[in-house]
C-alpha cells in the first residue's frame, strides 16, 4: 500500500493521518500480509511521524533526507561544543 502523503497534503488532506488509519486497519486483520509504504514525504516530519505510526519503508528524495542530517540547531550546537572543547586545549587523541 503506497499512499502520497505530500501529495495529499497539498490538497488540505492530512497524508499522516491517512497512514494512522490504514496502520489500524491492517492491525485489524493480521492474515492479511502488505506493508505500507508512505510515498512523497516532503519533510523529515512526515519521516518521524510515518515510523512512529507503524508505516514500513518511505520513500523521499534528498533534500529530505539531507534535512534530517543537516539540522541548524545540530549544526550549531556541535560547533559550540567544538569551540567550547578547543578552549580546555585538551586532546582525546
């Protein structure tokens, strides 16, 4: 089962909440054998969201998934930690 979540959202559906009803479904009905897949996810919050559901594989392209890697407040928080390391001027090497 492939549902467009993004695609969903862009016409002022909830994509996530589509996914929370065909999860409950098929927990209904455990001899039945599928998995869902939660197609053109547009954000690293359809991700989260989609995983804590129950969904099974997604599919998105590389800007999310660069978005989920690259996060401003990670970034900034690793270079304070850098700086602030740099300044004890000890070495873990």
């Amino acid at each position: 089962v492939s549902p467009f979540v993004g695609r969903l959202d862009d016409q002022g559906y909830d994509g996530m909440a589509l996914i929370e009803e065909i999860v409950n479904v098929y927990q209904n009905y455990t001899q039945l054998t599928t998995q869902i897949l939660v197609a053109s996810v547009r954000n690293p919050k359809h991700v989260v969201e989609a995983a804590l559901l129950g969904a099974d594989v997604g599919t998105l392209p590389p800007t999310v998934l660069k978005q989920m890697y690259h996060h401003p407040l990670t970034d900034k928080g690793l270079q304070a930690f850098l700086t602030d390391w740099s300044k004890t001027g000890q070495s873990i090497l």
